[in-house]
C-alpha cells in the first residue's frame, strides 16, 4: 500500500503500549480509549461541535495512548484537550468554560450512575453546575491547556488526520451501492464506531472503509466478489488479515460487558483512579 501522510503506531508500540508496560490489562486498556472517545463524542454532541473536530479529536485521544500512559494521564483531562485542539485545527474553535461545563455535566451524571447502580434508591440526576469563581473551575482550565501541550509535544506536532468519509463515498460508488441507503448509513456508522478503537493509528485508511463496507455487505447479504482472484476489496489495495482484524475491534464494541465492569470503568476516568486501582489488582494478584 502506498504510503501515508498520517503517523501509524509502530510494531513495537503495538505490541506493548505504555499502559500495559505500566501493568494495565489489554482489556481494561480496550474499554478506557472506547469510553474516553465516548465522552468526547458525548461532549461534542452538547457542544454542537462539527463531526470532523469530534472525529479528529479521537484519533489524537487514540494516538496519544501509545506514546503515553493512563497511569500518568487521566482519560478525561486526555479528551478534554483533545476536543479543545481538535477545535483549533479544524477551525471551529471552543470556548473553555463551555468544554468545562460540558466535561463537568458528563461526569457528575457518570458518577450518579455509579451511585445509581449501588444504591437502586438513588433520587434522580440533577446537574450541579460548578461556581466560574471557585478554584476547582481555574484548575480544570488549566488542566486542558497543559493537555493540549502534552498532545502537541508527545505527538511531536505531527496532528495531520486523514477522515474515511470521502474514501467510504468513493468506494460505495465503485461498488455501485449508492443505491443501497441502509447498507451506506450502516457502513458510516462502522467507521463512526471504529473511532472508539485504535484501528485508526493501527491501519490506513482504504482497510478500514473496506471492514466497513464488508461489515454493512455481509449484514444486509449483498453478494461482492470475495473469492480468490476476484476479491472487491484487493481493488482498494487492502489486506484480507488486516481488514478481518478491523472487523474484529469493530465489532469487540458491541460485546455485553458485565455490570462490573462497565462501573470499574465509569470510576477510572482519572489518573488518580487508575493509580488506585493498579495497587489494589496488584495486591489481590499477590495475595491469590
């Protein structure tokens, strides 16, 4: 495949993240980067944020895990200064103390879902908003422009995203499945979805519009060429190993998570929350 004009994780940054280096599982890895793009989105949603700011900010949050770690760095503060530079670079710049709120909202309501699911007695969500003149406020501010530095320095400046729409656009047409609107809208949604993973950092482009369509293709049983030597998606130049592991991490999103642990997530949106769960894992691992 030709070469790109985006960064890709290297093999040995793969292989072993930071995180994991740091004694983070590759499960819980997994689901902090989906639910850490999952807030981002959330928040650009609140912030009628354009789709191509919120789509760049994941693919920064997603490229910074491996050249960082969730035990140094919060997911949170990590998208908040995604979300803020994304808005920069796509030219759609936020105002702070709207991201605050936005963020603030996001995880009062994640920590009344935690209290939510131990106490079944819990009395209904209402937003507290913080007061713009107290030091919690001035601290969180300063938190996004350091993250947004970190992004910067760890990334090495090199912020240049390429979004899969136009190429999914092209690609359908090729096909000639312009016609088919619910297998388009389902393929977009794939690759709207496959922001939560880190397929971006991992595969260009051209494979991971080709998981997407083969995804919407094999869901709706439209017939595409898919036998040797005649396989739709060697017209892209797109490998049958890296597009069937595409699909994988896509489709790992939709997996039934047990109550546990979608709450151990909602808990380690902070560093300080993943420090403290790193020394019990590594207590009980001990102990057993």
């Amino acid at each position: 495949m030709a070469p790109t004009f985006y960064p890709l994780a290297s093999v040995s940054q793969i292989e072993k993240t930071p995180s994991r280096a740091d004694g983070i599982p590759d499960d819980l890895e997994e689901d902090l980067r989906a639910y850490g793009c999952k807030l981002i989105h959330e928040a650009g949603i609140l912030l009628k944020q354009k789709q191509v700011a919120v789509a760049t900010a994941q693919i920064l949050f997603q490229r910074f895990w491996y050249v960082s770690s969730m035990k140094t760095f919060g997911i949170g503060d990590v998208g908040m200064g995604a979300l803020y530079l994304a808005s920069k670079l796509e030219e759609c710049p936020l105002r702070t103390r709207d991201l605050i709120n936005v963020y603030d909202l996001l995880q009062q309501r994640a920590a009344h879902f935690i209290s939510l699911k131990v106490d079944s007695n819990s009395s209904e969500f209402k937003y507290a908003p913080m007061s713009y003149f107290g030091n919690t406020f001035y601290d969180i501010k300063d938190v996004i422009v350091v993250h947004e530095m970190q992004l910067l320095k760890r990334l090495g400046f090199n912020v240049q995203v390429v979004l899969p729409y136009g190429t999914l656009i092209n690609y359908l047409r090729l096909l000639g499945l312009m016609a088919r609107e619910d297998a388009c809208t389902r393929a977009w949604g794939y690759l709207n979805d496959a922001l939560q993973t880190p397929v971006y950092v991992i595969y260009q482009v051209p494979t991971i519009v080709c998981a997407a369509i083969y995804l919407s293709t094999r869901y709706y049983q439209i017939a595409l060429p898919s036998h040797p030597p005649n396989c739709w998606w060697e017209l892209f130049d797109a490998d049958w190993e890296d597009l069937w592991s595409v699909c994988g991490y896509i489709m790992r999103l939709y997996r039934e998570r047990s109550k546990e642990e979608r709450l151990r997530v909602v808990g380690l949106i902070s560093k300080k929350g993943v420090r403290s769960w790193l020394e019990i894992y590594a207590n009980s691992s001990q102990q057993s």
